[in-house]
C-alpha cells in the first residue's frame, strides 16, 4: 500500500502518517485562502484609498444612525 510504505520511509506509523499529511494539506489550503495578493497596481489603490477614503455618502450616515439606535436599546 502506498501510504504505509511512504510512513515506513519516514519511521511513522500508518495513523500518524495520514494524520500528519491531512493536518498538512488542511493548514496549506487555509492559508492559501487567508492571504489576498494583489498586483502592485493593486496594492496602489488599496493604499490610495486607506490614505484618502471618500467622505461618507447618506447610505452610510443612515446605517451608521440605526446602529446607534439599534445599541443604544
């Protein structure tokens, strides 16, 4: 079988292979989703707008007065 001689090769026993691979593989396949890559031309508009936002329109004041009132219950 497969996994058990790739376990043998690394003096592990067939559980701790498999387990060890799948912990692997699971820590890889959230990381890959967790970090967001950009394009430096990209990366030039996030900064852009963080350093300069836009002033709020009314849709936001309006959300931002219901949550006031939604907390203050």
């Amino acid at each position: 079988m497969l996994f058990q001689r790739a376990a043998d090769l690394t003096g592990r026993r067939l559980t701790d292979f498999i387990i060890s691979s799948v912990q692997a593989a699971a820590e890889e396949a959230i990381r890959t989703h967790q970090v967001l890559e950009l394009t430096a031309r990209e990366m030039e508009a996030f900064l852009a707008a963080v350093r300069n936002p836009p002033a709020p329109n009314e849709r936001l004041r309006a959300a931002a007065r219901r949550h006031r009132v939604i907390t203050a219950q």
